[in-house]
C-alpha cells in the first residue's frame, strides 16, 4: 500500500477497472490502485468482457490488486455460460480467496448463436448462492434511469428486486448525472421491500465525448445545461476538466447529503479525477 496521507472520506467508495490488454497497462494499473489507496476503499471491481472474452485477464488483475493488499471483486456474466463453466470459475475463485463479486447478465459476444444456460442475472444469483452459500458477497447491477433494453419502467425495477430476492447482498448503479432519477429508483425498490444498500455508480468527465456517446447508448441523460457547456468548451481540456470536476462533485455532494451508503466511481483506468473529486469530498 501507499504511504501517501489517508483521505478521510464522508462515505466509503470503491472503484472499477476494465482489465488491461498489455504488460504496460497493467503495470500502469497497479500504480492507478495505489494512488486510489488513499481513499482506503471498501474494493476494487474489474470487468468480465462478453462471454467471459476477458476471463483469464480478469482473474489476472484481481490478483494483481489483492498482492497490493486490496479487495478485489470480478465480475462475473453468465450470458452465453453453463453450469459447469460457471462452477468451474466459482472453484477458482474459491482457491484464490476471492470473497466478493459482481454479478451480471452481461452482453453476448457478436456472432454467438446461444445465449448458454442462464437467461437472467437472478438465475446465475441463484445458482451462486446454492454453490457457495453465504461465501461470497454478491453486488448486482441497478439502473436509475432504467436498462437501455426495457421498455417499461415497473418491470426493470421488478427483475431488480428479482435479483436482490434471489440472494444479492447489493447494487451497484450503472452511472448518472441526474441525482432525482437515483433517489427516485432507490424509493421505488423500497417499496418493493428491497432493503440492500443501493450504491450510486459515478462517472467522472474522464473525455466527454467519449461519455457522451457511453451515455447515447446506454440511455442515460447528460443534462442540456452540462452537454452544451461541455459542447461550448470545444478543445479547451482545461475548461473541460475543471468543468467537469465541478459538476461530478456536487452530484456526490448531493447524494452524500441524501443518505447514500458509498459511491463507486468508474474509473476507465485512470486515478486522477475519481482522486480529485475524493479529495473535494473530503475537506
């Protein structure tokens, strides 16, 4: 661990990393963990491409981070899985003493004919939970704005609490920039009888075009008032970040000042705005 001053945060957080392609990404990530350190974050989360595509690689940089002594948490996809595939990775994660993990549907890779044996993430909650019991804490993705694929907002929140029943001890959001929408979706699990924690995802303006288009496609809303700033800034990155910081703060400030039980921030593998805005938080 770093021996850099400890940042007292007025909530826990956690981060996400995409596992790296390349020996330099990884080295480079290893250090992005360290520098996050300070915040002495509950876990580090590390995506699982399509189909499993990045499976050894995921296993790889959980490794990586737990050898920095840090919690790590894979994500796990069942789309396109088996049974035994899953069993199989669930033994391996045993072994390694991973204890906590996220459990998606995930996307189907191009070209793939099948979608294997589990149709919804509560099928593979389920199945988790009756392998390993109470072993590992499971996070589940939640969608404040609701799941880009459903048309119907009282059924997407209806399979979220599907999800939760089947065994999850969390969620996670997919990010927003909208704090309404979170509160909203928090108000409408509960009374569902859903009483996990709901954990606000955050993105940070890391490029804004590339969020932009993130957001196109996932349904998210980027407010008019920020997207023309943002538009209005043109190639000034200064402008851009400090704008940016701005807007990601008081989003955190507000959801703090709402009772959230942590925030998680998408980090894109980079430390330096997730740091900076933890930083903020915590004068």
């Amino acid at each position: 661990m770093s021996d850099a001053p400890r940042l007292k945060l007025p909530v826990p957080v956690s981060f996400e990393f995409y596992p790296p392609n390349t020996e330099a990404g990884a080295e480079k990530l290893k250090t992005v963990v360290q520098d996050l350190g300070v915040t002495d974050p509950e876990f580090f989360s590390v995506t699982y491409g399509a189909g499993g595509s990045t499976r050894d690689r995921t296993l790889s940089t959980v490794a990586d981070i737990a050898a920095l002594g840090f919690e790590a948490a894979p994500h796990l996809s069942c789309i396109g899985s088996t049974r035994a595939g899953i069993t199989e990775i669930l033994a391996t994660y045993r072994a390694r003493n991973i204890r906590r993990l996220v459990a998606l549907r995930g996307d189907l890779p191009s070209g793939t004919a099948t979608a294997g044996e589990f149709r919804y993430a509560s099928e593979l909650i389920r199945f988790v939970r009756e392998r390993e019991g109470q072993a590992l804490r499971i996070e589940v993705a939640a969608y404040p704005e609701y799941h880009p694929q459903q048309r119907y907002a009282r059924r997407d929140i209806e399979h979220f609490a599907n999800k939760i029943k089947a065994g999850a001890d969390a969620a996670i959001t997919q990010f927003f920039y909208n704090p309404d929408a979170y509160f909203h979706f928090v108000d409408e699990a509960r009374a569902l009888g859903v009483d996990v924690p709901i954990v606000p995802g955050i993105m940070p303006f890391h490029n804004y075009a590339r969020i932009a288009q993130f957001a196109m496609r996932d349904g998210i809303e980027i407010p008019r008032w920020v997207a023309l700033k943002m538009e209005g800034y043109m190639d000034d990155t200064a402008s851009i970040r400090a704008f940016g910081l701005e807007v990601v703060t008081r989003l955190c400030e507000r959801l703090i000042a709402g009772g959230v039980p942590s925030i998680h921030f998408y980090t894109l593998n980079q430390s330096a705005l997730a740091l900076e805005v933890c930083r903020r938080l915590g004068r």
